[in-house]
C-alpha cells in the first residue's frame, strides 16, 4: 500500500453496498471520503415453494452463484428449512472470490471460479471434467441476465431466490451530492446500477464532472453504451482493485 493520500479531499461514492467495510477503510487510508449510496436494493424472495426447492438441491451435479446476494439469500433459506450444506451433495460454482468466500462460511466447498468475475467468462471457461452432468441449478437475482440460462451447454434451472429494486432516497442524495460537490469519483459494480443512474440521475446531473469506475468489462460497457466515460477499471474484478486502480491514477 501507498504511504502518500492520492484521495486527499475526494469523495468516493459507491452505487452499491459493498459486503464489507474494508473497502471503506481503504479509501480512508487513501485520505478520501467514502460514501454509501446503493441505487439498488436486494431482499431475499420468500415463497410457500421454498421448502420444496431446497428438497429438490440434491438432484442437482452443480448449482451456480454468481453474486453475494445469492449466497446470502440462500443461506436465510437453508436456515430457515433447518437445512445444511452436508444435505446438498453437488458441486458448488461461483463468480467471484468473494462469493466463494461467502459461501464458504455458510459450509460449502467451491469446486470452480471462472478467471474473470463475468457471465460471459464464466460460460466459456466451465467445463467440468463430470461427463454424466445431468442437471444445473442457477441461484439467481430477480433481474439476472440469461447468459448462463441459454449459453451453458447443459440443461440449466433457475431458481429466483432475491428481488433488486430502486432505492429512491440514495438517487435523490446523489444528485444532491453531485450538484454541489467537487473531487467526486461514483463506483458502479453492476450494470443494474448503470441503468438506475443513467435514468434516474443523468437527466439532472449529466456525465461530467466526475470520476468514473467500474468493476469489470460487463459494467464498463453498460456505462460506454449509457454515453459515459469509464476512468477507472481494474484488471481483477474486486472493489478493494478498483479503489487501489483509482487511488494509482489520482496519484499518477
């Protein structure tokens, strides 16, 4: 790590909600502010067919997260169904070290990590050594892209296990933040979140004015093809990069 505070007097707005609050403490010890201010909100999706779901897991040979929602959501279910990780034999993919990590802790073992935290990559570099894969559970968000449902080779199942939705008072304090502050970087870790700011803050605010990072190629793309400049995005899909990317061009 530096020793000098290339983030002196810099505002870091995060559009998401980071899992952890080394991120925070990162951009602290760079001399910025960092500021929470997710555009969107998830919540486990609770159904009467939870139960069910989760007693159908084990005829599953994989089942497939690609974000920490996921495996929190799940996580709620298995312990709301009084359910443990040694009730479900398959094997465990993620996108992601972090969502490998949380779903470490809640008792799985992660047999595969694509090399680059993508759908895309994923669906490109998963191909199990397994030659009798009958069956494939995705664990997915309300609003979860079909790359993995129409490009992976198997038969695939989704299971909707949380819903994202707009968070109205973070918009309206971004765009008051934006209006009336310098020395502002906005971090975007979803396409999901591109949308909401392109819709909802661009018409008043514009795309100038600010630093601009995204986590990886997925979300840079959704901000090229939103009429943004992408400033900042690190080569390993992690917001501790992205902030360390950041830190390394206020410096330069």
């Amino acid at each position: 790590m530096r020793d000098s505070q290339p983030l002196l007097a810099e505002t870091v707005i995060f559009t998401g909600t980071p899992k952890s609050t080394d991120v925070f403490e990162l951009v602290k010890r760079y001399g910025g502010t960092p500021v929470s201010l997710p555009l969107i909100q998830v919540a486990e999706l609770v159904e009467p067919t939870d139960e069910l779901r989760l007693n159908a897991c084990p005829i599953y040979d994989w089942l497939i997260f690609t974000s920490q929602s996921a495996v929190a959501a799940f996580g709620a279910k298995l312990i709301r169904h009084g359910f443990s990780s040694e009730l479900i034999p398959a094997k465990i993919a993620a996108v992601g070290t972090r969502t490998a990590e949380a779903l470490e802790k809640i008792g799985f073992t992660v047999d595969f990590i694509p090399t680059v935290f993508s759908a895309d990559t994923f669906v490109k570099e998963f191909n199990p050594a397994d030659t009798d894969i009958r069956r494939i559970l995705f664990l997915r968000g309300s609003i979860a892209g079909v790359t993995i449902k129409e490009e992976l080779p198997f038969e695939v199942d989704e299971w909707t296990i949380y819903t994202t939705e707009r968070a109205g008072d973070s918009i309206d304090s971004l765009v008051d933040l934006l209006q009336q502050k310098q020395y502002l970087t906005v971090l975007f870790a979803s396409p999901s979140a591109v949308d909401v700011f392109a819709e909802e803050v661009v018409p008043r605010t514009g795309w100038t004015g600010f630093t601009i990072g995204a986590i990886g190629h997925v979300t840079e793309k959704a901000l090229l093809e939103a009429g943004a400049a992408v400033h900042v995005r690190p080569d390993t899909y992690t917001l501790m990069d992205l902030v360390e990317k950041l830190a390394g061009r206020k410096e330069g």
